[in-house]
C-alpha cells in the first residue's frame, strides 16, 4: 500500500545571521495523508511560519526535505497555494480579477467562459459573488480573507497552506470562516496545513494538531488526533467532554511542557522575530 501523500523527512534549516548560522528547526519529521487537515501550534517564533514557507518552495531546507506525491518540493507551485493572514491581494484589481489572475495562471488554454465560471463558482463557495466588482480597498478584512481564499481554492490546489489566515479577524467573522472553511474542506476533500494560535480553532477544524517545541532548532513536540466525528459544530461541541479533553491536551503542551520564560532582556535584543512571547492568544 502507498499511502504517501506529503511527507516531511529529516527537516531542518539554518538562517544566515550576522552572528552566524541560526537553527530555527532541526529533524522536523510529518507524515500527512491525502485530505488530511493538519493544525501546527506553538509559541511565536518557533518556527511556524518557516515549515509552511519550506513546504511552499519559498525556503529551502538545510537539511532533509519534503516529498509531495513521490515529487521533492524544490520551488513554489500552483499544487500548493498559500493564504497569509494578511490577505495579499493585489490592491488595483478587483475581487473578480484578483481570482481570475490565478485562475489564467493554472487553467491555460480554457475559453473565457470557463474561466469566468470557475472564478464565480469559487467565490460562491466564500459567498463573495455580491462584491465581484469592488476593491479590495472597499470591502472588510474578513471579506479579504475569504477572497484570499476563493483565490487559492481557484486552483484546485492539492494543498493549502495557511499561515494564522484568521488571525487579525474579530471572534464573530472568525467564527463564520472556520465553518465555511469545515464545508469547503468536507466538499473538495484538499490536504490543508494551517498555522493557529488558537486552540480552540485547532481542536475545531483538525485531524491533526502537530505541537511543536520552542526554538531554537525546535522540532515537532507532540501530535495530538483529533478523533471528534464531523460534521462539527462549535455549539455543540461546547460542552462535550471530550472536545474539553483536546483542548486541555494542546494547553498543557503550550503552558506546561513548552512554558515559555523570558528574561526581560531577550525583549531588548530584538534580532529575533518572537522575543516578546508573552502574548497568549490561545488563552
Ligand atoms: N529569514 C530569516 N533569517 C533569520 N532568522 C529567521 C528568518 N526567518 C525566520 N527566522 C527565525 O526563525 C525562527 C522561526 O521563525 P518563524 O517565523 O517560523 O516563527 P513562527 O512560529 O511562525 O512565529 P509567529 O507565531 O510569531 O509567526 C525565529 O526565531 C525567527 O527569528
Ligand atoms: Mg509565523
């Protein structure tokens, strides 16, 4: 049997600094099925960012690599569309023409009104077809963030990558886009890695959450499954024991295993991107 789908080997890479190589993650090893939803939580700075950036093709591993479909991920690529939590979309063209650009890029050589149907059916999907027309100046941040979603669904990426996508978005929107985000994953069956500080947005949405360890050279800590049936709904989920149970495990790995203790001067340094941790969003 070969279930390899997306496969982390070994992974580690060191950042040139001016005080020498930096290891920001060392043997970062994940084994992720087809269609599997993959949370990765940890402290800021640890390292996040840079195993989606290094399963994007945007950085290269120092050590090890990553293996997509029996294919070694060597560069960026329309089989793995990223969505930033700051939504990047380019601010002179509309939300109709921010999905076609991507569309044209991958679907080469379809007619005009194929192209049009697959930009409108994908912005059905985050109900975003009212405000084809607008800028993205003229609509809210939430509404960004689901065009910047329609745009990567756009093309039919084997993977989507996701770093803190509702991370500035307030508690309702974010609500309202994390089950959008279960509906659309439950139709199009895609492997998502996302990135959260919240974990009752990990426990919510994932198969998997991979806890991973402070830096420097941090590594995957612990993986916990999420064995809660779905559909699922946040209500409901509430007050059961066993979503309560999750959420406990991935706290007690932030708060308890990977404390995080800052002497105050390490804030000063400012070299490094995660010094004033402190914060704890998934509180
Ligand atoms: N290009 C770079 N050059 C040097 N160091 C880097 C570079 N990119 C990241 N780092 C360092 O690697 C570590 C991991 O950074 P990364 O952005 O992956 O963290 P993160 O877990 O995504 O944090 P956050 O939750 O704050 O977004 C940090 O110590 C950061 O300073
Ligand atoms: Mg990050």
């Amino acid at each position: 049997m070969n279930a390899k789908h997306l496969e982390l080997t070994q992974v580690g890479i060191d950042f040139p600094t001016p005080k020498g190589p930096f290891t920001a993650l060392r043997d970062v090893n994940l084994n992720i099925k087809k269609g599997e939803f993959i949370s990765l939580i940890g402290h800021s700075g640890c390292g996040k960012s840079t195993v989606l950036n290094i399963v994007a093709g945007l950085h290269q591993a120092t050590t090890g690599g990553v293996i997509l479909d029996n294919v070694e991920v060597k560069e960026p690529g329309p089989e793995r569309a990223v969505v930033f939590q700051n939504h990047s979309l380019l601010p002179w063209l509309s939300v109709y023409k921010n999905v076609e650009l991507a569309v044209k890029q991958t679907l080469r050589g379809k007619s005009k009104a194929e192209i049009r149907e697959w930009v409108m059916h994908n912005l059905e999907l985050v109900h975003m077809t009212h405000a084809i027309d607008k800028l993205p100046s003229e609509i809210s941040g939430g509404m960004k963030q689901r065009v910047g979603i329609a745009r990567a669904l756009a093309m039919e990426p084997k993977v989507l990558l996701m770093d803190e996508p509702f991370g500035a978005l307030d508690a309702l929107t974010r609500a309202h886009l994390q089950d959008s985000l279960m509906e659309i994953h439950a139709d199009l069956g895609n492997t998502v890695i996302m990135i959260t500080h919240d974990v009752d947005e990990a426990v919510l949405l994932s198969d998997r959450i991979v806890m991973m360890t402070n830096g420097p050279a941090a590594t995957v800590g612990e993986i916990l499954e999420v064995n809660l049936p779905r559909p699922r709904n946040r209500l409901v989920l509430a007050d059961n024991p066993e979503y309560n149970h999750y959420r406990h495990e991935v706290l007690t790995f932030l708060y308890e295993k990977q404390k995080k203790v800052e002497p105050v001067s390490a804030r000063k340094s400012g070299t490094e991107k995660g010094a004033s941790s402190s914060k704890t969003d998934a509180a």
